[in-house]
C-alpha cells in the first residue's frame, strides 16, 4: 500500500465580535478547545468587545457529532493523531489567512494583538506563533498543556511577548501537579510570565477575563 496526499479546497471559517473602526487599539485571535464551535466560543468574550476590543475567533476545520446520532451537537476540533504532520501544516496555513484579513490594521493602526488558545487551542496557538506570519503583544494559554514539541525558535519569540497562563482550580481536566510541572518548565525560559489562578472549572469565567485583561493594561 502507498500513501498519497493532494491538496483540494477546502472552506474555513471564523467569527467575530465587535466594530472594527480607527479607535480599535486591541486585537484578539482566540482559539477554541476540543469539541466547540467559534461561534458559541466567542460569547466568553462578550464584555470585552467594544470601540477598543475586536475579537477573532477561527474554527478548527474539522467537525464532528458530539453525541451518538445525527441530530446531536456539532463540536470542532483543531487535530487529531491521524495525519498530524499534515493537520499542523493545514491549520497553520488557515490561521495565517485569517491574521492576514488584519494584518494591514494592525500595521497602520498599530493596535497591540493579543492570541489566546483554551484548552486544546493552547497547542495550536504555540504552533501558530511558532511556525506562522502572525506576531503578537500578547500570550494567553487558558486551562490547556504546552505542546511536547517547545522549541529554541519558540523560546525567542516567547521572549517578545508578555505571557499569560490562566486555569481554574477546579478544573476536571488539569491538576496541581501537572500546572506546576509546567510552570516550572515555562520558569526555565521565561521568568516573568504571569498565572492567573481562578476559583472555577474548564472555563472563561467573566470575572478572570477582567482580571486578565487589567493586569495587559498595568
């Protein structure tokens, strides 16, 4: 058996929030975990956008049912196991399009970029600063793991953005121990990033986005 693999077209698509107009100073690209849609994902950052915020949220290009039969919710994914070269490449292909749309704003207006992944997304936004055109002002891994694959190339670029690593204290899917091995880690390399501890679950709540977003401003 031989493998073979082609390009076809394929339709993305992304959402946003706010009015993009010439006082936007600030810039989001956020990235959705496993199993959710952009367009419900988005709504977490509902206060935020306004004449100084513009949220962009893009969605993992591969859906599926989340429960047993057809008529069950629809959840998106960013990759799986299967193909994971090629997926990495695809997706870093697609977010850079979507930065592209901003990109000229960004350089005229000057407005900071801040790219924030939640849970599964933190993976896929490490790989997209890794390894694509987007530069941001700003980090945010949000209740998610740094990919296995950290990198030198990562570690100069962690090093011209401000770092932010955020997770509930309730949060079925990390613990304790896990988030300190990776602070430890992330403290091995960049020393001055900062965590935002919640008491909360696998979420954005309102209250630890306000948190997260006064500490950008100090």
């Amino acid at each position: 058996m031989l493998k073979h693999e082609l390009q076809t077209r394929r339709t993305a698509r992304y959402f946003t929030l706010g009015e993009l107009t010439p006082q936007t100073s600030h810039i989001w690209f956020v990235l959705h975990g496993y199993g959710q849609l952009a367009s419900y994902f988005i709504k977490n950052f509902e206060s935020l956008a306004g004449k100084d915020h513009f949220i962009v949220a893009p969605e993992g290009m591969s859906r599926f049912y989340l429960g047993e039969n057809k008529w069950d919710r629809v959840g998106a994914s960013w990759m799986t196991k299967e193909d994971r070269i090629a997926e990495i490449s695809d997706q870093i292909a697609f977010l850079d399009k979507v930065f592209d749309q901003f990109a000229g704003y960004i350089q005229i207006n000057q407005a900071k970029v801040s790219v924030l992944g939640f849970s599964q997304g933190t993976a896929t936004v490490w790989r997209w600063l890794r390894d694509g055109r987007v530069k941001a002002d700003n980090l945010v891994l949000w209740a998610g793991s740094i990919p296995s694959e950290f990198s030198a190339e990562m570690a100069e670029k962690l090093f011209r953005m401000k770092l932010y690593i955020a997770y509930g204290s309730r949060d079925e899917y990390l613990n304790d121990e896990n988030v300190k091995k990776q602070l430890d880690e992330l403290g091995t390399i960049k020393p001055d990033f900062e965590v935002i501890k919640f008491e909360d679950g696998h979420r954005i709540p309102e209250d630890a986005l306000a948190e997260l977003v006064s500490r950008m401003k100090g």
